[in-house]
C-alpha cells in the first residue's frame, strides 16, 4: 500500500509539473481520434476524409478548448451528410443543435465523455463508458452519454445504408428527411442502448456512493452485470 500511495504521489507530482504539454497530448490524440472516426464512418466528401486534413484539424484543436473539438466534428458530419445527402444534412443539423443547446445548458465541461463515446464504440469496449464516469464523476454525465450514443449510430447508419440514402436522395429533399428521421428514430437497437447505459451510470454512481467496504468493485461488478442483463434482455 504504501509504494501504491508513493506511486500515486508521484504521478500527481509530474502532471503538476507537465501539465500543460500532458493536456495538450491528450487533447490531439482525443482530437485525432474523434476526426478519425467521422473521417472513417463517413467519409463521402474525399478530400474532407484525408489524414492530412484530420491531422491539421487535431492540431489546431489541441490550442483550442476542447468544446471545440465537438463542434468542428459535427461540422465534419454535416459536410458530408450532405455530400451524399441534403435532407440527411439537415436531419443531423437539427440534432445537432439540440444537442449543443442542451449540453452548453446543462452538462458544460463533460466534453471528454461526449467524444469517448462514439470512440468507444469502435474499439468495442462501449461498456467502459458509464461504469468510468459513474465512478469518477455522476448522473450527470448521462446526458453526453446519450448525446455520443446517438451520434455513433447516426454516423454508423449512414454509412452502412449509404447506397440505400443515395438512392433515396434522388426523390427529393423532404423525402430524404422523412425516410432518414424515420429510420434513425426507429433504431431499437440505439434506443435501447441508451436505456442500457443511464441505467448503468445511475447504478454505478449509487452503489459507489455507498458506505459499505469496497463499494467501487462491488459498483464495478454490479455496473457490467446490469448492462449486460439489460442488453440481454433487449
């Protein structure tokens, strides 16, 4: 115990002192990772899709607050939505505005959860998601949870069904928003993920608040077997 206090004190004591350069690493691998994910997923409008522009857009926002990494990747998700489709554009515009609004009202400062999200999806280990914030941080992260869980299957679907949207494109523009709105929101599989996941953090929150011996393993453990029950279930 006492070289894992001693150990703890001196990675405290290096971020103190590299703080600045530590912030600005993460912030572009986070930054380079959320571009990467639009860039793969969602990568009609080529010369958009390059790494070079994926890089410089990672540097530039690694000067920036980090707000403004979600910002420019919904600007990205716009660009090429309407590359391929405008209705499917202004469908995720819409979305997009709610969910800035709501999370510049409610949940400012959680940006880091907001892009983990759909990362996290495509490193399959989703899960990891609400049992971390549940036992670092609160309820409240639930809702750029949400936010990051709905853009991962927006993103995902459009690519998946690209040929199928390209070909609904050419009936005209409130077809393409009628058919995307639908499709999007009839997404069980989203929904009950969403479900899954606030569950998860409310549950991991609670039981690690608990003043019982080794309450963060037991909200660990119990946090993996509600989401899987619930996915299950689902």
């Amino acid at each position: 115990m006492g070289k894992l206090l001693e150990a703890r004190a001196y990675i405290l004591k290096f971020y103190a002192k590299y703080s600045k350069y530590i912030d600005a690493v993460i912030k572009f691998v986070l930054a380079f990772m959320t571009f990467s994910f639009v860039s793969n997923h969602a990568g009609f409008l080529e010369s958009l899709a390059n790494p070079v522009v994926t890089r410089g857009l990672s540097v530039i926002c690694t000067f920036l607050p980090q707000s403004m990494t979600a910002v420019f990747a919904a600007l990205l998700v716009l660009i090429q939505f309407f590359t391929l489709a405008p209705g499917a554009a202004i469908v995720a515009g819409l979305i997009f505005i709610i969910m800035f609004a709501l999370y510049f009202r409610f949940t400012t400062g959680k940006t880091v959860v907001l892009l983990l999200t759909p990362i996290s999806f495509t490193m399959h280990i989703p899960v990891l998601i609400p049992i971390v914030f549940g036992l670092v941080s609160g309820p409240g992260c639930a809702v750029p949870i949400v936010f990051g869980i709905v853009v991962y299957y927006m993103v995902t679907y459009v690519n998946s069904y690209a040929t199928v949207i390209e070909t609904v494109a050419e009936t005209g523009v409130m077809e393409q928003i009628t058919a995307f709105t639908q499709q999007m929101f009839s997404n069980k599989e989203m929904w009950m993920t969403i479900i899954s996941f606030t569950i998860c953090i409310l549950f991991v929150y609670n039981v690690r608040c608990l003043a019982i011996d080794y309450a963060k393993e037991i909200a660990v453990v119990a946090g993996v077997l509600v989401n899987l029950i619930m996915m299950t279930f689902g």
